[in-house]
C-alpha cells in the first residue's frame, strides 16, 4: 500500500471511528456494537503503526492513552477562570436580578444551566483540532492535562461541521458518572482497597494520574458552557452554545433561555428535584446575562461577574436516631461498622443505614448509641452521618467501644500498620469471609460461573456442601438436589458452569482466587512474569517487587497467602480439579527470560509501537518497567520528544539509552 493510500483509509476510518464517537457519546445514538467498532479501531491501529509518520495526536486511536506524564506544566490562562458569587436563596437571586435591572436600560435575557459537581476544565482548540486542555487552579493558572482529557470519548478531538474560529477556548466540568463511579468501588472492595470517597473526588484524582492509560479505562465524562474568542459567530451566550453542538461538543441539554427572574425561580425548583435522576451530581444551578454586550456592561467585581450568579442546593440533611451500630465483615476480613437508624427520609429515599468508615470516624464524630444523629447524602448517593445534635443527648448515652472481637466468629481482631480498618484474621474459618471470597471467585471478571451467585453459594454453604472454593469443583448432582429450590435442570446448569470454569486462563484463575490487593491488571502482570502459580508461590519479596504494578503492600500479601498452609491446599487441590494453573501455550509463545533481571524505563513516543505495548513486551520477557530513572536502571528506552530531565539523568548515572528499534532486536533474537 502507498503512503497515500494508506492516508486516505487512515483519514477515513478516523472519521468513520470519530462519528461513532460523536453519536455514543455525545448524542447517546449509538449506531453500530462494540465488536464492530472495535474491529474499525483495530483496523486504524495497524494502519499507524505500518505508518507511524501517519500518526498524529488527534487519531481516535490515541484515546486509549498510554502517555505518561510525571509532572503537570503549569499554564497562565489566557482568560482568567472567575469564581461565580454563589447565593442559598431566592431572597439574593431577587437582588441579583434588580441590580442587572438597574445597570442595563434595556431588555434581557438570561441562560439557566446546571451546575455541575466535578472539575473545570478549559480547553483551546486551534483551527479545528484540540491543543491544549488546562485545569482551573487558582484561577490565575493551571495544570495541563492535555493527555488525559484525549482519553475522554465526549470531548472531540478534531471539530465536525464549521463555523467555528481558527482559535478559541471552551470550558465546562469534567465529571465521573455514578454508574463508573460505583463499578469502579465494586472492584476496589473486591480486591480490599479502599473505597473511592464521592464521584467529584474520583474525578479530580483521576484527571491528575500520570498514566492516560488508566485515565481512559475511568471513563470520565465531559459537559460544556462556556466559549471565549476573539471572532465567535453569535453575540450571545445561548447561541454560540448552540453552534457548538454542531461542532461536535457535549453541550448539556438542560440549558434553558429565559426571560424573567419568575422563570430562573421555576428552573431552579424543578432540578432541586430532578438532581435525584441525574446520571452524575450537581450542586446548584448557574443564571447568566445571555448577550454579550450587556455581560460588558455590566463587568467584573475583583472576584467574579457581575453578569452571572450560582444559586447552590442546600445539602439535604435529615435528623435522626442512632438505634444501634452493627458490624459488617467483608470478604478481605475488614470490619465495617454500620449506623442503624430510625428510618428518615431523604433526597428521595428513606434512609435506615449509614456507613460509620472505621473507629476513627466514630471517635471524630463522638456519636453515642441513642445520639440524634445528622445525616446527608455525600455526593448525593452514599448516607453518612455528619454530626451530633448535642442538645438532645440522653443523660445515659456513652461513648461507643469499638468491638474487639469478630462479630461472625468471635476471633480477636487486629489493627494492622497505616490501616484504618479493623480485620479479623480467621481467613479460612470467618463465614462471610469464606462466602465472599467465593462470590468473588464465581464472578463474571474471574470464574464466571453464572449459575452460581451469592444466594446459591448461601445455600450451598448452609448446607455444609462447600467450605472453601476448592470445594465448588467436588459438588455432586445428587446433593445438590436435596437443596431446596434445586430441579434437576437447574442443578445441570450449575454443575455444567462449573466445569466450564476449567477452562478460563492462569491470568484470570489468579485474579479469582481472590490474594488482597491483587486486582486483574496486577494478576496479568504476575502470571507473565512468573508463567505458573508455582514459580509464583516460591517467589521472595524482591522477585515480587520486579514486577511493574507490584509495591511493597502487594508483595508482602502474596507472600503472606502462599505462606499459609489452608490456601495451599485449596490451590493443590485446584490444580488437581483442573484448573489452569500457567499460562497456556499460546501465551508461553509471547514470553521468555530474555530480560529477566532487567529495568527498563520509557520515554518519548514510538513510531513501531504503543508505550503500553513497549511495557507490556517487557513484561513477557521478564523485565521490569519503572517509571523513573535511577542507578538499579538498566535501559532508557527513548522515543521522539523524550523528556530532556530522564536524559540527563540516564546519562549522568550512566545508563544506556536505547531506541525502539534497538529494544524490538533485543527481544527477537
């Protein structure tokens, strides 16, 4: 294929992939599966990397990330980002309202727009094409995170339509969806990390990580509304958001023109409601001058407009009893302790429960049993409890005396070192351990045995069938149907689920049987580095701390679960039931030792290769991928654009610095 050739079908499935984007994303339109877009991306992908001259930033290749960034540029705004007056009240909206109406001599309209709970964004685009993505900061200046916003698929990476000027700036708020926000929590229990704290937070932290890699896998979402230029087509605020649209940029659709302050009031009472079916948070509603003309005239305080104005919800709280606190054990052994309440109802839901955290949020608050208790929604989605009305204390109320024992089994429980959390160390004996570790390993991203959830596996623990998850692969039809509920199709279907299971690869058996702190990503990198549970359970906690991903608290729980003589024998009898217990051949085929004992640090872009597959080769060879430069690293592998302080300090430690090209022949011959 010719250079041209091979453009025009680049350009081509840039814009086919890019549209598709636009109509999932943008428009929630979808058009075709993920399969077929996959393939279409797949097909890109290929086309570059047999091309790389061809690759520029703006592909929708590059929405995958992979760039890491060790440190955000701080950026001066071109525009200062203003913070808005903020008011709680209609009685100040009023005033608002009266001082435009004394400042301008004529008509005017205002725009009513959501106010969203995340983080401000400013974006540049320059003829069309994203430049340059910067946060708010201190208003004055920012951090740029160009990198990481690529990665979200409803901000466009190239404009569609036109009309638009060869330079200007859009801002809005990046937010974090509830939907991702509680998958994402999901798996942090799942593999006994901490939950992430509110969707805003979540947002915040995932903007500044520095690998855009696991910025796209976040799935961050984007809602824009507000342009600044030079040359905008309209004279309006309204209207240049709704040419926008036609530029391809998520403008909310919840923006309204209206004419009057009575109308602004209405806006405001419908969404204090309607925020409850949002998909994301918001925390009030902003009003702004639509003309622009008349936002001149009316100018800036030292602080904020004098054209726009925040009108913030007042944060649903509700008071309440504290009946009682009970203890939850989760499947790592963490101990949960859990508030009881007298049912209140709040932000649309009566409320009877509220998380406590840990022993230290109890003592923060000095809740008592019996305390009237304040309770509001963080973030709209999970009950806390905020504070005591100390008035109303019970003469008879004491401080709470966090349990010392597990409340399933009685076991002691243990504080370890920088944890919060209490545990109960009685792993293989603790019920709700036992069960959900196995519900973990049943579950879709590991064994994914459909026909056996969390009230199965109940069942089947009750009635003594199953003790461990060993024990799922020794079930025999004719027990399982003196269960109750259990006909014989039923006990077919599950018996044939699990044979099923045998078949699922080292990788994700690993990830299933469910070692603390070992999420998929990390069990990937494992089972490459070390090809079988064996090698991986004879493993010291230096070899451990070769492997990319894997810190200190990683290795020394692996080291501690393959130290204990009960989950040895559950993995003995594993393997003896069938289970993979090394990577197949297929996979062998991609691996070896070439780079066993070896670091490598990577830096710059790469016209062969992307710098997930650089790491990931390296990480089949087995070799170790590391972030920075120091003396215990073995190569610099340096791309174009490579950052000038890594090269420095290879070259002052001196470190050999090799090319793609270099490092490609290193891993062939």
């Amino acid at each position: 294929m010719t250079t041209t050739d091979a453009r025009a079908q680049i350009a081509d499935l840039s814009k086919t992939l890019e549209e598709h984007n636009y109509l999932y994303y943008v428009l929630h339109q979808p058009r075709i599966s993920d399969y077929e877009y996959d393939i279409l991306m797949q097909a890109l992908i290929n086309l570059e990397k047999a091309n790389p001259e061809l690759l520029f930033p703006e592909s929708p290749s590059q929405r995958v990330g992979g760039a890491i960034t060790k440190e955000f540029k701080t950026v001066v705004h071109k525009y200062p980002m203003l913070s808005l007056g903020n008011t709680y009240n209609e009685q100040e909206l009023q005033e608002f309202d009266d001082r435009v109406s004394k400042m301008l001599s004529e008509p005017y309209e205002y725009v009513c727009e959501l106010k969203y709970d995340g983080v401000a964004i400013g974006i540049t685009y320059k003829k069309g094409v994203l430049a340059q993505a910067v946060t708010r900061g201190d208003g004055e200046k920012g951090d740029e995170v160009t990198a990481n916003v690529r990665t979200i698929k409803s901000i466009p990476l190239r404009l569609r339509g036109s009309g638009f000027p060869d330079e200007f700036e859009i801002r809005g708020e990046i937010v974090m969806p509830h939907d991702v926000f509680d998958q994402i929590n999901k798996e942090r229990e799942e593999i006994g990390d901490v939950p992430l704290a509110n969707p805003r937070n979540s947002a915040a932290g995932t903007l500044k990580m520095q690998d855009s890699a696991v910025v796209a896998r976040r799935k961050l979402d984007c809602y824009l509304y507000f342009i600044l230029g030079e040359n905008l087509p309209f004279q309006s605020h309204f209207d240049n958001l709704e040419a926008a649209k036609s530029w391809g940029f998520k403008i909310p659709p919840y923006n309204k023109k209206v004419g009057s302050i009575q109308e602004v009031f209405q806006f405001i009472s419908h969404w204090d409601k309607a925020r409850l079916d949002l998909p994301f948070d918001i925390d009030g509603v902003v009003i702004k001058v639509n003309a622009y003309e008349q936002q001149r005239q009316l100018g800036f305080t030292a602080k904020s407009p004098r054209w726009a104005i925040a009108y913030k919800f007042k944060t649903e709280r509700a008071s309440t009893v504290l009946l009682e606190i009970t203890y939850q054990v989760g499947r790592t052994g963490a101990i949960t302790p859990v508030a009881n309440l007298q049912p209140v109802p709040l932000a649309g839901t009566t409320v009877k429960r509220a998380s406590l955290h840990n022993a230290d949020i109890i003592q923060q608050l000095g809740v008592r049993i019996g305390d009237t208790v304040y309770v509001e929604k963080g973030g709209e989605i999970i009950p806390k409890i905020v504070g005591v009305d100390l008035e109303k204390r019970a003469a008879h109320a004491h401080p709470v005396q966090f349990i010392t024992h597990c409340p399933e089994c009685n076991t002691p429980l243990i504080l370890r070192e920088d944890e919060a959390k209490h545990f109960c160390p009685n792993e293989g004996g603790c019920p709700p351990q036992i069960k959900g570790r196995m519900e973990h390993f049943t579950s879709r991203r590991a064994m994914n045995i459909d026909s056996l959830g969390s009230e199965t596996i109940e069942l089947l623990y009750n009635a003594g069938l199953i003790h461990n998850i060993a024990d799922i692969y020794s079930l025999h039809k004719e027990e399982i149907l003196k269960l109750p509920r259990m006909a014989d199709k039923s006990a077919s279907n599950l018996l044939r689920g699990i044979e099923a299971s045998k078949a699922i690869p080292f990788e994700r058996v690993l990830f299933a049987i469910g070692i603390r702190h070992v999420g998929e990503t990390t069990a990937k990198k494992l089972a490459y580095a070390f090809k079988n549970i064996h090698e991986l359970e004879q493993a010291s906690a230096e070899r451990l701390l070769e492997v990319g991903d894997v810190g200190e608290k990683i290795a020394q729980s692996i080291h501690a679960f393959f130290r204990d003589a009960h989950n040895q024998q559950i993995i003995q009898t594993l393997g003896q039931q069938g289970l993979k217990l090394s990577l197949s051949e297929e996979a062998l085929a991609t691996t070896s030792d070439k780079l066993n004992g070896l670091t490598f640090v990577i830096s710059g872009k790469f016209r062969q290769i992307s710098r997930d597959e650089l790491k990931k080769r390296i990480e089949q060879n087995g070799g170790k991928s590391v972030g920075s430069v120091s003396g215990n690293t073995s190569f610099l592998v340096a791309g174009e654009e490579m950052g000038p302080e890594k090269l420095k300090k290879a070259e002052k430690l001196g470190v050999k610095i090799i090319g793609e090209d270099d490092f490609l022949k290193m891993i062939e011959e």
